[in-house]
C-alpha cells in the first residue's frame, strides 16, 4: 500500500515510512529509507536562527563559533552550517 505524506520533519517520516522521497523543484531527488538518508545527510547540518532586532555583522560574529563552519544571511533569518559530531 502507498500512502503520500507531506513533511519537512524527517523524525516524523522516520516514525511513520519505511521509504522516503525527497522532491525540489517539482523533482525527486532522493528515494531511500529514512535510515540511509539520514545516514548520507550527515556530514553538514543548518540551522536557522533569527533575531528580535537587526545585529549587524551578526553573521561574522557566528562564524567565530567552534561548531559553526559558516554563516549566511537568508531572508530574515541566518542559516548556520556545522558538521555534525562523531560518536
């Protein structure tokens, strides 16, 4: 049986798909268990973070951060990007 489940939470997909497909722009781009795309994906994490006010140089500041590998300005928001830790 197959069953479409939209989701931008691959924990959700995980608790609820044996198989998942990942679409951008209207293409699929990834079709796997959530196990192994998580496995591929695990190089490199973002993490969105905003602010109440403007900070200016913020994104600079950031970078200075041991588990930050860059920073970028991405609307109002600012995307960090860190590798993920070993175990």
């Amino acid at each position: 049986m197959t069953i479409f489940l939209t989701t931008h939470y691959i924990e959700e997909a995980d608790m609820l798909c044996d198989r998942v497909g990942i679409i951008k722009d209207g293409k699929l781009i990834a079709l796997d268990s959530p196990e192994n795309l998580k496995a591929a994906n695990k190089e490199e994490r973002v993490v969105e973070v905003s602010f109440d006010k403007h900070v200016e140089g913020i994104e600079k500041e950031l970078t200075r951060l041991s588990a930050v590998n860059r920073a970028r300005k991405h609307g109002d928001k600012i995307q960090l990007y860190t590798k993920q830790n070993k175990k």
